[in-house]
C-alpha cells in the first residue's frame, strides 16, 4: 500500500494516454457512487471501473466501502455472470491513500483492525471476478488485482509491493497472495526490495492469465472473456470457482476428495441433465442455472 507520492520517481518517463470514456464498453452506467463507475458493458457482464483519477486512483476506505457495496449488489444479481474490475491507462490502483493511515498509532490501527474491509468482501464474492490492470498497479492496487479470480494486464503494466520504502509491509494480503503466485523466493526478492515487475513478467511469471498489447485490448479481452463465463450454467461456475480456491488452502488429498464430492453434488442439478442432453443432441445447452 505504497504512496505515490513517493514512488513518483520510479514512473515519471511513463508515457499514458486516457482510456477510451467507459460508455465505449457500456450499455448501461450507474453513477451513484463517488469513487467508482458501475456499468453493463455485455449480458450478463458487470464493470466497475475504479474512478479516483487526480489521486490514480489510490484506495482509500471510502473508495472501498463503495467497492465492496457495488461487488455485494452484483454478487446478488441473478442476472450478472461475471465481474471485470478495472481502472483508468495510467493507474489500475497507483497504492494506498497515505493520507488516511499516515497518522495512525499502533493501537488506532489494531483497535479499528484498519484495511480488514480492503479485503474482507471479494474473498467472499461467488460470481468471477476479472481484474484488467493497466498501469500501476503498487501496494494496494497489487493486493488488490491479486485478490480477482483471474488478471489480465498490459505488456506495460508495472506491478509491485513497495511497502518497504515507506517502512511498512504489505497488509491486505500481498506477502501471501504474491508469495503463492511467484513462489516464496521471487516474493520475497520483490517485498524486501520493493521492486516492480512488468506486466509482460506478470504473464511470464503466471500471475496474470493473458497480456495485451494496449490498454484497450486489455479491458476488452477481460470483457468478452467475463461474457464467456456468464454464458455458463451458474451453477457449474461457482462450483468450479470454488473448488480451484480450495485448492490454495488444502493438501492435495483434502482437495482432490472436496472436488469430488462437489462434482458428485452437480449431478443433483437441472443444468447438468440439460448440458449432457444438449451435448448428446449436438445442441446448444439453455441454462436453467438451476
């Protein structure tokens, strides 16, 4: 959750033009929030678009609490079959708003258990969630792409945990998230020096799913690919989602039994009788989502 204040040096001879204005990608736009855009840029496909672009877009609890609100109404819309989080070119999330924790002492910050709501919420969201990272991506803006189902990024995104340099760590989940993403001695190379990464090494590194080439691609990608998914029986989607984040938390054999029950439970479903028949029939299966 590094400032950008004080990380300005590193990133100045970065070059970023605006992105297109999110109604390029939406049918639909709620402007009910102050830090964030909500749109429906296909069926079934919900956008939010961090929107703090003087501040790059840094977290703070406000901007969070907006987030974790939409991400619940989205999560409870039956209607809504994945979710692509996004921000603008020039910074997915540039950190933390410094502003809000410069001044804290350690018992304000136990007391209150400060940023537990930064990351309380998305581990809890059962529809997918995409990240499209353009730009920075530091601090919290890393921790926060990580906490998606899936990243997609640009060759010149720049991610990081430049807690360090501020003499702090990471605390909403980057030593770990990271460290099970680039494995321990890469994490811990990148956390003790507080060095970036590229977008290109995220995707030679396994951290995100798929490098475009622009910032557009990138959030277009991560659309049609939420569209995809929301094309899916529900059902077997959430299904999926949970049993592949159960296999960051369990032994291999814990997991590989937990995975068979849960395949063992979808046959107890209407959508599974439906995409048998319809792939017997050389149809295309019409999800109940039941």
């Amino acid at each position: 959750m590094a400032s950008t204040r004080a990380l300005r040096q590193s990133w100045t001879h970065v070059r970023c033009r605006p992105l297109p204005h999110i109604s390029r990608f939406s049918s639909s736009t709620t402007s009910s929030y102050g830090n964030i855009l909500v749109s429906t840029p296909k069926p079934g496909v919900g956008l939010i678009t961090l929107n703090r672009p003087r501040a790059l877009n840094a977290l703070s609890t406000a901007l969070f609490h907006e987030l974790n609100d939409a991400l619940r109404q989205l999560d409870s819309d039956k209607n809504t079959g994945a979710v692509v989080l996004t921000g603008s070119e020039k910074a997915f999330a540039a950190g933390a708003d410094i502003k809000e924790m410069k001044d804290l002492s350690f018992s304000e910050a136990f007391n209150r258990d400060f940023i537990s709501s930064w990351s309380s919420t998305i581990p809890s969201v059962r529809t997918p969630l995409i990240a499209a990272v353009n730009g920075h991506a530091l601090g919290g803006g890393c921790e926060l792409a990580l906490m998606a189902d899936i990243i997609y990024c640009s060759a010149t995104a720049t991610f990081g945990q430049p807690e360090i340099k501020l003499g702090i760590i990471p605390g909403a989940g980057g030593s770990q998230r990271l460290t099970r993403a680039v494995g321990k001695s890469r994490a811990m190379e990148l956390i003790l020096t507080g060095k970036n990464f590229s977008g290109t090494e995220a995707g030679q590194w396994g951290v995100a799913a798929r490098v475009f080439d622009t910032s557009e691609a990138c959030v277009q990608g991560a659309i049609d690919t939420a569209a995809k998914i929301a094309g899916m029986s529900s059902v077997a989607v959430k299904a999926a989602k949970e049993v592949v984040n159960k296999s960051q938390d369990l032994p291999l054999r814990d997991g590989l039994e937990y995975e068979r029950k849960v395949f063992h439970s979808l046959f107890g479903s209407k959508d599974q009788e439906i995409g048998m028949t319809a792939f017997t029939d050389k149809k295309k299966p019409e999800w109940s989502n039941e």
